[in-house]
C-alpha cells in the first residue's frame, strides 16, 4: 500500500491516520480536513466547553508535535471538492492530490430548520467549534432560549443553560425526549430531572415560523398558533451525512456513504468511516450510520489495520453517552428494535439501568448514573453471545457475574 489520503480531519479520520502508523503502516499519510483547527472532540463543545470547565486547548485531540512526530501530513482549512476515480486523484481547488487508498472521513452536518425566518439573528446550531465560541457568547447574553428539538445535543445545552439560571423551553416534535435513542424509561427520567430545573417541554410540537423583528429572532411560533418568546434559539433536529463528495464520484450513498463489512465503498481503493459511512452492523441487525465517538474511533482503527494488512470485518460494539446536568446517561448495544424492557436499580434515587430485549434477546443496556452497569453491559454485549431473557435472569441482571462466568449461560 503506497499513499493513504483522509478526507476529513475530524475524530475518524484522526483516529485512522494514528492507527496507521500504530499499525506499522509506513506510506504516506495526508490528513485533510476543511476546518481551521487542529483536529478536536465535539462532545465537550455542547457540555463543558459551555460552562467554561473545558477550554479550547482541552478539545485538541493532538498536539501538531505529536502529528509530526507520526509523520502525519495535516491540512487544515482545506476543502475536498471532488474525487476523480478513473486517475485516482482527489482535487482541493487547483491541487490534484494522487491516493492508493482514500478515507472519506467526512462527518456529518446538522440538518437545517426548514421554516421562515430560520436564519434570523440569534438562531444557531450546533456543530463544530465556530458555532460553539458563538453560543457561548450568546448564552452569556441570552435571558429566554428555546430549544428546538429534544435530542442529546438539545438536551445537553438545555441542562447547561437551566444552570446558568436561563429560562428554557424545549419544542419537540416526537412525544417524547431523546425517543429514537432511548426508552421511554430513560426518557421519562430525563424529562422530570430537566423539569425539576425549570425547563418546559412542548411535545408534539411543531414548529412552523421564527418570529423575528428587524432581524433579530424573537420566539418560535408552534404549529397551534402559541408563540413561544425567545432571544437565542438552539436548533437540534437531527444530522446528516456528508456524502455528497461520494454521490458526485458515482459511489452508492443513502444515508450516507455505503460501505461492506470491511467498510470499504463498491470501489475498493476507497473506504468511508465515521458519521458518513452506512455500515453493516450486527447490533443493529442490518446497515446503519451511527454518529459517535465509539464508532469514529473503531471505525478508524478497523480501517488501518484492513490497509496495514490485517483485514477484519467492523463488529464493535457500539455505545454512546451524554451528560445532562448531573445526569450521565449511557446506552450499550442498539436498543431501538427493544419490545420488552427490565429496569434495575431506582429512578428515584438518580441511578438506574434499563436492559431492553428483542424477541427474548439482549440488545442492549441504558444506564443512567450508573457507569459500571455500563461498562459491564459493553463487556458482557463484546463476549459475542446470544444472551436471552432466560440467560440474563438466570444471573438475576448481575453483569458482573455475566462477564465473570459467560460459561455458564452458554449451559443454561
Ligand atoms: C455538539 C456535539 C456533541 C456530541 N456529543 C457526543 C457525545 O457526548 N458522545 C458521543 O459519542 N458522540 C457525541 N457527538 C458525536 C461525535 O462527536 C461524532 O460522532 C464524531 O465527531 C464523528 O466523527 P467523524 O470523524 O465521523 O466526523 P467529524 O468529527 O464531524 O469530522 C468530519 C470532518 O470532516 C470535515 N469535512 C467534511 N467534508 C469535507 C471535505 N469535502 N473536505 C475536507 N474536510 C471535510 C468536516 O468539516 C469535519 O471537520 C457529538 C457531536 C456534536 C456535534
């Protein structure tokens, strides 16, 4: 393997570059990415970057020294305009830059409001580090917020902002929070905690207008008429994939980037990892896109070792969190397709898991304040059984005992 270009400096593609090298990978690597920073985390800019705990300097993933030192090329601030496949060159304005093997490592970008007014002063989203020194601003000034969507990234903003002592409303289409992610278990905690800091939620809402005067937002109009009154509005709606640089080059996108089981595209000397890449996955019993920092960073490292020669096909299990005010809430496994669910542990004191199971099969275990359930749940989900209802009860929801003695359910 002679040259590896990354499109997309961004948590994979990073992850990718340093794995290569890792790997024993001695080509040359060239990271490139769109963005003018050092590549960075996104997690912290919708939680402690905002309260002002982490700053700029906490989100750099690595030191220029360190991408030196693995003699990784990094290209900031440039733009990948297209991939012509027959010579196998990629082009950033004038450059023609030649690849042996390309990652698309391009992300995702948050779905825009589609109403009038939506690009009104003092409506933002959320994303990259730009948009994040904005809300910062913003929310030192803002007194009233409505928050437009109450997904993870909604929600985060909506605990730090009820902290600072805001006024917060938060409109939702779905009946309730966070309902492609969690169950409705999780979702109706998270729901009474945020209420308990003053935050209203408007369910099935849509909204239908910004309100605005002089250009300036002043509240969203729901589509019942209520105006919901606002100086800064959070979008959350949802994301993504940036596959249009795939789509151009004739390769197969949907949502997002259509990749096999060795995350490689139809055309082999081009794979797509990441937030972009529509992915085989065994957990979610079928092709899915995921959007996290597990699934960058394993989808980074199981393409460096593809291309250090050490091919193997992408099974992680997959798991995310979020912290929400003094909420930390954590899923292992997929748990969407759940039809039925155990809870241990109690709501009320703040710390319980939910284990969701499909057809009598364990998918997957949310836990909120409660790290080690899902540390175990991750261990337990890696050992590659199948665990029943029957298994797990057997061990009464203890998942230590179920990552000590897998055995044992194996003979039950
Ligand atoms: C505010 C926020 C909070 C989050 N919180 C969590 C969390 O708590 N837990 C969790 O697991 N995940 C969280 N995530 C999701 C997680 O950050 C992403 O899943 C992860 O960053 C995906 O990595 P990636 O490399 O695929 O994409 P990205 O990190 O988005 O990187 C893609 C990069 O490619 C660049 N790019 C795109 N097109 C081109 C082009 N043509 N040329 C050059 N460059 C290009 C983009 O600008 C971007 O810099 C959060 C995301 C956000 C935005």
């Amino acid at each position: 393997m002679g040259d590896v270009v990354i499109v997309g400096a961004g948590q994979a593609g990073l992850q990718a570059a340093i794995s290569l090298r890792e790997e024993g990978f001695s080509g040359r690597i060239r990271l490139i990415g769109d963005e003018a920073a050092l590549p960075y985390q996104r997690p912290p800019l919708s939680k402690a970057f905002l309260t002002g705990d982490a700053g700029e300097a906490n989100l750099v993933l690595r030191p220029q020294a360190l991408l030196d030192k693995a003699e990784i090329e990094f290209v900031a601030g440039a733009r990948v305009d297209g991939i012509d496949r027959g010579d196998a060159r990629i082009a950033v304005g004038k450059d023609r830059i030649a690849y042996d093997h390309l990652i698309l490592a391009t992300g995702s970008r948050n779905r825009h409001l589609e109403v009038t007014s939506a690009d009104a002063d003092g409506v933002m989203s959320l994303r990259g580090l730009a948009d994040a020194r904005q809300l910062k601003a913003r929310l030192g000034e803002a007194r009233r917020i409505a928050i437009i969507g109450a997904g993870f990234i909604g929600l985060e903003f909506a605990g730090v902002a009820a902290k600072l002592g805001r006024e917060v409303r938060v409109v939702e289409l779905a009946p309730r929070a966070m309902a492609r992610a969690v169950s409705e278990q999780v979702s109706a905690h998270c729901e009474a905690r945020h209420a308990s800091w003053g935050t209203r939620f408007a369910f099935g809402a849509g909204v239908v207008d910004v309100e605005q005067a002089g250009g300036k937002a002043r509240g969203v109009r729901l589509a019942d008429g209520e105006v919901i009154p606002a100086d800064l509005i959070v979008v959350g709606i949802g994301a993504m994939a940036n596959a249009e640089l795939a789509a151009d080059a004739g390769l197969v996108t949907g949502n997002g980037i259509v990749v096999d089981a060795l995350l490689r595209t139809e055309d082999h000397a081009i794979s797509a990892i990441g937030d972009c890449a529509f992915h085989p996955n065994a957990f979610a019993g079928g092709p899915v896109r995921l959007e996290s920092v597990q699934n960058a960073i394993d989808q980074g490292r199981s393409v460096a070792a593809r291309l250090a020669g050490r091919p193997k096909p992408y099974h992680a299990v997959p798991w995310f969190w979020s912290d929400q005010g003094d909420m930390k809430i954590q899923m292992a496994g997929l748990t969407a397709a759940r039809d039925h669910v155990v809870q241990r542990g109690d709501p009320s004191e703040g710390r319980f898991s939910v284990f969701c199971f499909r057809d009598g099969l364990l998918l997957g275990v949310e836990s909120v304040n409660r790290p080690a359930d899902h540390m175990l749940a991750r261990r337990v989900l890696a050992t590659g059984r199948k665990w029943t209802l029957a298994d797990v009860e057997a061990f009464d929801f203890d998942l230590k005992a179920m990552t000590a003695e897998p055995a044992r359910a194996a003979d039950a």
